[in-house]
C-alpha cells in the first residue's frame, strides 16, 4: 500500500511540551472501513499500512498477506485492552505480512524540536488456538515482532528512508509493555507508526495497540509525560489533520477485477519432538541440490506435505530435508518448521552433510 503524502505546513502557533498530541490515542472505537473493506476496519484517526506482493507474486502467498484490521472490545476480550472500552487489532490467519501495521500523522509542530512517540503494545503469536487457558498463550509461535517508528520528515511512508527512526524489536508476548522512540521533528509534519513483521505464517499472528501518546520535549531525553503511563488525553487544541492528509487511496485493485480464486487449504507446522516442516507454498515446492534458487531442481513437494528436516543455511533462509532418501533444500519462508526444526544446527557445504549432487546421490 503506498504511503501517503505530507501535509503542507500549518498556520497558527505551534504546539509546546506538556501535550499528548495525536487523535484518538485510547484507539476507541466507532472504527473507520478502509476503501469500504469489511474486513479493514481501524479505530478513527489512526491509518492502515501494509505490504502489497511484489509483481509476479501469487496475491495468496502467506507472506504477502493483507492483513485483517478488527476492533477488540473489553467487554469481550479484557485481556487484550490496555484501558478503556476497546483497541486496535491486526493480524493474519496462516499468513503473515512483513511490514503492516498503523500510523498517524502529526501537524504544525515547531521544526527541531525533540519529539517522543510510545504506544502500548500486545502481541499473540499462536499454531495452537484451541487451549482451555484464558487467555490463549503464545505456543508454536511465528516470531512475530513489534516496533514504534517516527518518520520525522513527514513521508511518505518509506520503510528504508534513513529519517524513519525506530525502537528495537520487541515481542511483548501475551503481555502488555510500553514502546517508545524519540526523534526530532524535521518538518511541521511528521508520521508515527507502529510496524510489525513475522517469519512465520502460523495459525495466529496479532497484534494489538493501546494507549498512545505523541510529544514534544522539553529538552532531549528528557522524561516528557508519556513514559511510565497509560492513557494520556489528547492535548487542548489538537485537531483531525486536514483532508488532504487524511484521505487514502485504496492499493491497485487490478487484481479485484479478476476471477477471485479459490481459498488455501490451511496447513499447520508438524507436531512432535522429530524436526520437521509442512510445505506451505500455494500449490508446491521446489526442492533443489544447493541453498540457492539457482540450483538444480531435484524434487519437489505438494502444499501440505511433512519432511523431515536434517539442517539449516547459515542465513537461515533455506532448510535441508529428506525426500525418498535423498537430501535437499528447501526455502524456509514457504515452509512451516516445528520448534525442533527451527532449533537445528546449521549446515556447512562442503561437509559429510552437503545436500544431494544433481545424480540424487550422496
């Protein structure tokens, strides 16, 4: 989805220290349908994000998958709200997508000014969803992350731009804990947001988010009123950012014209203490000689399928299975590994555990 463009500056006195500057920092509801989708729908004042497939790209590979925007509401799952009637929520089912999320922009700040940005975060990252425990813990687990960012030039949304600054990684599983960057505002405008990114496509992996707070600071580290506390009222004067901020439009929809095709079949990671992978490419997977997608195809496996996993690339981009007796690699990100597979030593080419020569032998 492509970003959105900054606002042009502000008139009027800029805001000072002392002010929780963004719209709807609870993340209440009523929500707000994206482009009319039903199933995006976000607490109002705050925007979706998320990584659309790169050209070529089958639109239902796991790891390009729009994610679903849903309200959590308290009465319904307290555990997932940090305070008042409910939060924002995003997630995929048996997929993942490496840089969604939502952000928000920031208008008529003083240019230079030390600014800070926290939110409250929860992440439930889950291949097992039927547990008798309330709430559901975190088990067989995709890897799922979470970091708060300030785009401190205002955008557009640029993941590489070298003024996007943001907060380590961070896996608050089944647990809330508070987030936080600083930054300095490099235009009256700037863009928060809060990214998250999986490496694996299990059956759960959401992310919820709550009691926020945007500020300038008085001076550079300073303590500001964000950190240490949870809901932070919206700041006197602070108003909705103007219409050409905040109107979005909706990515490509070339695709929405087509025939829809048929759903995947969801597959689950191998259960068990033996390493192994289930394929989950959208129909199959190539199994080649060497960890590179310029080696000889030697085999390949059907969505679905369990292999045996003797190893890993040092890069961890690739696994060695086993297939009719004989040794191959397959890519990691079309797969769903165990926890024993993903705990397997790395393997070194050139050793007595090199994968297969083209002959098929060892």
């Amino acid at each position: 989805m492509a970003g959105l463009r900054a606002a042009a500056a502000q008139t009027g006195a800029p805001y000072r220290p002392g002010y929780n500057l963004l719209i709807n920092p609870g993340h209440e509801h009523p929500g707000i349908y994206f482009a009319g989708r039903g199933e995006i729908n976000v607490a109002w004042g705050w925007v979706p994000f998320w990584e659309e497939p790169p050209e070529g790209v089958d639109p239902r590979d796991p790891y390009f998958r729009t994610p679903e925007f849903r309200p959590v509401f308290q009465h319904e799952y307290p555990y997932r709200v940090h305070s008042g009637g409910g939060s924002n929520r995003w997630f995929n089912f048996f997929a993942l997508n490496k840089k969604a999320g939502i952000m928000q922009y920031v208008i008529n700040l003083p240019i230079g000014a030390p600014i800070r940005f926290t939110s409250w975060l929860q992440l439930w990252s889950s291949n097992l969803s039927e547990q008798a425990e309330i709430p559901p813990k975190s088990i067989q687990d995709g890897n799922l992350k979470v970091r708060v960012c300030i785009d401190q030039d205002g955008g557009p949304r640029d993941m590489t731009d070298p003024n996007l600054v943001c907060s380590n990684w961070a896996q608050p599983y089944d647990r809330w804990e508070q987030i936080a960057v600083d930054g300095v505002a490099m235009n009256s405008v700037v863009n928060v947001l809060i990214w998250s990114s999986a490496e694996f496509p299990v059956e759960h992996n959401d992310v919820h988010a709550d009691d926020s707070c945007f500020e300038i600071l008085p001076a550079r580290g300073a303590k500001g009123i964000c950190l240490g506390q949870g809901f932070i009222e919206t700041g006197p004067g602070v108003v909705p950012p103007p219409e050409n901020v905040a109107s979005i439009k909706a990515p490509a929809t070339d695709q929405a014209q087509a025939k829809p095709k048929p759903a995947l079949t969801p597959v689950k990671a191998p259960t068990g203490a033996q390493p192994a992978l289930a394929v989950n490419a959208p129909s199959s997977l190539n199994i080649r000689a060497e960890p590179n997608q310029k080696a000889k195809i030697i085999g390949n496996a059907k969505r679905g399928v369990v292999l045996p996993v003797l190893g890993k690339s040092k890069d961890g981009n690739w696994f060695q299975v086993r297939q009719q007796n004989k040794r191959g690699w397959v890519l990691a990100r079309l797969t769903l590994p165990n926890a024993a597979a993903r705990a397997m030593p790395t393997i070194t080419l050139g050793t007595d555990e090199e994968s297969v020569r083209s002959d098929g032998k060892q």
